[in-house]
C-alpha cells in the first residue's frame, strides 16, 4: 500500500476543473484535428503555446504544447525534452513553417508515445484553446452538479433516524465504493457499500490507523491497495475515529463530497451525543417553543452563544440541515417563524415588531452557535448574526439576529453581524429610554418600526420598501406621516441622529 497525506489545498470547498482527454477535442469536428501518433486517451489540463527550441524551462506538466516549429532542428532531441518536461501530448501546426508535419517529428512521437496531433491551417490555435476551456467548464459544471447532489443526499441522511449508518450508506452510493467508520482502535464501527477484496480493507485499516487521535498529525490521507483507490479522513470529536473511503477511482469532486461526509459524522459522533444530545436540543426546542431563558441555561451549557436568521437554500427540504451542517451546529429550528418564540418578546421585552422571534418570517431558519464558532457567509444564504449572548439573554440574540437579517437583505449582503452601540451606550439607559419615550409616543408601532428601517438605510425609498415587504409610496406617506407627529424636520442630520438613537434604546 502507498500512503500520501492529502495537501491543504485539497480541503477545499470547490472541486477543481477536470481534465479533459484528447479524445474531446479530436471528436470537435470544428476543429479538423488529427492524431499522426500515440494514445488519445491522454488527460489535457491545460493549453500551451511555445516556438522556443527548448520549451522544457516553460512547462509545468500535463499540457497540450502547441507549435509552428519555427525554432524546430532536432525532431528527436524536442520530443525527448518535451517529454521529459510531462507534456501530455503536442499539437502542430502546419503552415506557414511547414507544410506538412516532418517525418521525423512522428517518428519521435512514436518512439516516445507522446501523442502528435495535426493541427490544420484553417485552425488557430487560439480556437483549439478556446474549445478545451469551454470542455472544461463543461465538465467542472457537471461536477459541480454531481457534488451538490451528494451534498443534500448526505444532509438528507443524516437527519434520518440512524443517521450515521444512513450517511455512511450515501457516501458509499454517491462515490461507487465503501465507506468505513474505524474506531480508535482500528475496528470497523460502522460499514456501508459493496464488499471490497481483504487486501483493499487490510490496506484501508492500516491507513486509517496513520491519522489515529496523535495531536497535530495529518486530517487526512490517500494511497492504494487492493486495487483500489483508498482515502482516510480523521473525524472532528477528538475521540480518534476516522473515516475511510475506497473506490475504483477518484474524481475532482470526490474529495469536497467525503469532506461533507466528514463534517456530518463529526456532528453525529461527537462526544456531546447521546443521552445529552437529547438534552440539549430538548433546551433548544422548549426555548423556541416559550420557555423562560433560565429554564434551559444549564442545559444549554455555560458558553455564550451566537443566534443565526437565515433565509435561501435550494428549496429542498434537507436545506437547514446542509447549512447547519456547514457551520458546524446540531441546534436549528427549520420552523415555518410561528413559533411563540424565546420569552415571546424582543430586547425590550415587549413581544411585537418585526424583531420579535415571534413575528420570525416564514422560511426563516434560526440556529445556535457558540461564540467561539466563527459564522461564515454561506453560498445560496442570507445570514444575519447577533452578538455573542449568554443563554438568559437568547431572547435579545434571537431580535439582534432578525434585525441583522433585515439589514443583509436590504443591502445584498451575505452576511450581516450585529453592532453594538457605541456611544449610544455611553448614556444612562433608564434616562434614554425615558426620553425616547416622550419622544416617539406620538408614533405608533408601524410608524416607529418604518421609520428605524428608513433610517437605517439612510433614507432610501426603495431598499425600505425591500425591508419593510411594502410598497414605496406607503414608506413615503409613513416618513411623512412620522415627520407631521413628531413636528421635526427629517432632513436635518441632527434630527435624524436623534431619532436614531431614540429608536434604538431598548
């Protein structure tokens, strides 16, 4: 068995651009390419124009080198140095050099098994690179589409009810091979997929058994045996299990679709489940459903949290599960936002406005994070983020979140965090809300609420509008509505800053 830890740039989320085989461009009848010596079957990577009479110092490995031959003197000695530098096949042109491709150039090819294709006047080369990029997109985008499938089958699997061997059966199904979860000792836990020969899983265990529990060791690795291609990849609880995949090849996607695999099965194993799994999404539930913060705190545990509002996906029902999966959560609430909500009320407590997680929209996914976990801008989603809040204080996290959330969608952004307030919070709190109050009785509640949105957009009609879910000219009448009651001018800065903070004393 041959063993290689898998190098970082591996861990990627994207899967890189196949290659594509010659064959593929030999089949472009647009082209008029023609094969003069060796296999068509040869992977190209990329496309490189050289007349250098020695291109080696110029190749990386794996291109299609196209030439004229304008520097061409020793046919022999240029294919010995093309091969020797990893091209995977030459590409020449005949014209205005040569009018035919030399003799001796095919010769050498054939001694070497490099493949030579004959590139015809009519043909730039310009457009035979340009067709194998266009092959490769085609084919990064079926991979794409084949890693995406993967990923809401694995999300799908593991929200079933044993979802670790129903993850280890989809991983198996997605790659075509087996997939093994190896205890700390080196004994299979758990298997799924078609039986592979003793040699392939003896050399799978002892790969497994390379990565072990040893701190700052390789999170994964590859190698052979069996006849197989074998992978291991270490699990994240910290309690030395690993997973294992063999296949009879793998793909550029192969490796992001076992790292979904990974991220799940460290979820599902890690030591926090079991009977206190139980316990803790319990706490997660009944806060949702109403209960008082101090109820569940100590079932949720002593670490401040991170409340996360959510709205996108792909529409699948697994969607929440796949996002609370890549940020590293089991506690999400994938409810319809009719939930009575954490202490039914907002930072204020007084249970009412949009912030309220009683008045979360439909579609809103809601989850819990640790402080320490960091949120991340997630493809397809929209995210708002609170801060860093203590469990007795989730009630005003799940607000700052539905806040932050509005603001990411007004503004197209990804990802918005809550601020903190700054000098707003250098003025006594009992004697700002007091005079908030006195300020802003004569709003009422839709009033108040149009107006923050307004502000806070910087006055902008039509991104209200989009917050708000109202038509623009209703934002026009409630601003001109707001600026009558209060007798102020809601052109002025200094106005504005007022209100500003006066809106935002809780």
């Amino acid at each position: 068995m041959s063993m290689t830890p898998s190098p970082p740039s591996e861990t990627g989320s994207t899967p890189p651009a196949p290659p594509v085989p010659l064959a593929a461009l030999l089949a472009r009848p647009d082209l008029g390419l023609r094969l003069l010596a060796g296999p068509e079957d040869v992977p190209l990577h990329w496309v490189h124009t050289s007349e250098m009479a020695d291109p080696y110092p110029y190749l990386l490995g794996g291109e299609l080198l196209m030439t004229a031959g304008v520097q061409l003197t020793d046919p022999a000695h240029y294919v010995a140095r093309v091969v020797e530098a990893g091209a995977a096949a030459l590409a020449f042109g005949v014209t205005p050099v040569w009018d035919t491709v030399p003799p001796e150039l095919v010769a050498a090819c054939d001694r070497h098994g490099l493949p030579l294709v004959e590139v015809p006047p009519r043909t730039p080369f310009t457009a035979v690179a340009r067709a194998l990029w266009r092959l490769m997109a085609e084919a990064r985008l079926h991979e794409l589409r084949r890693v995406t499938e993967a990923q809401q089958s694995l999300a799908a699997a593991a929200a079933r009810p044993a979802p670790v061997p129903a993850v280890l059966g989809a991983l198996a199904s997605r790659l075509g091979g087996r997939a093994v979860l190896f205890g700390a000792d080196g004994t299979e836990s758990a298997a799924a997929g078609r039986e592979v020969p003793e040699e392939a899983a003896r050399a799978l265990r002892e790969l497994a058994g390379v990565l072990g529990p040893r701190p700052g060791g390789p999170a994964s690795a590859s190698g052979d045996g069996g006849g197989l291609r074998l992978a291991a990849y270490a699990l994240g609880g910290g309690d030395g299990l690993t997973l294992g995949v063999a296949t009879e090849r793998r793909g550029p996607g192969d490796h992001t679709i076992a790292g979904v695999a990974v991220v799940l099965l460290s979820l599902l194993t890690a030591p926090h489940r079991g009977a206190d799994v139980t316990v803790r999404d319990g706490a997660l539930v009944r806060l949702l459903l109403g209960a008082a913060p101090a109820e569940v705190a100590g079932s949720l545990g002593p670490d401040p949290w991170t409340v996360v509002h959510a709205r996108g996906g792909d529409g699948t029902p697994f969607a929440a599960a796949s996002l609370a999966a890549a940020l590293g959560t089991p506690l999400v609430d994938a409810g319809t936002g009719t939930g009575a909500g954490a202490g039914a009320g907002t930072e204020g407590g007084t249970g009412s406005g949009p912030g309220a997680p009683g008045h979360a929209r439909p579609g809103t996914v809601r989850l819990l994070l640790p402080s320490s976990t960091a949120v991340t801008a997630q493809q397809g989603w929209t995210l708002g983020a609170s801060a860093p809040v203590a469990a007795p204080e989730l009630a005003a996290g799940d607000a700052q979140a539905a806040r932050a959330l509005r603001r990411a969608e007004a503004s197209r952004a990804a990802l918005v965090r809550h601020r903190a307030h700054g000098f707003a919070a250098l003025v006594d709190r009992d004697e700002a809300a007091a005079y908030a109050r006195a300020l802003l009785a004569p709003l009422t509640e839709p009033l108040a609420e149009t107006l923050r949105v307004w502000l806070s957009l910087h006055g902008s009609w039509d991104r209200t509008a989009v917050a708000l879910e109202i038509h623009r000219n209703t934002v026009r009448q409630r601003i001109a509505r707001c600026a009558a009651l209060l007798d102020r001018d809601l052109d002025d800065p200094d106005v504005r800053m007022e209100l500003w903070f006066a809106l935002r004393v809780p």
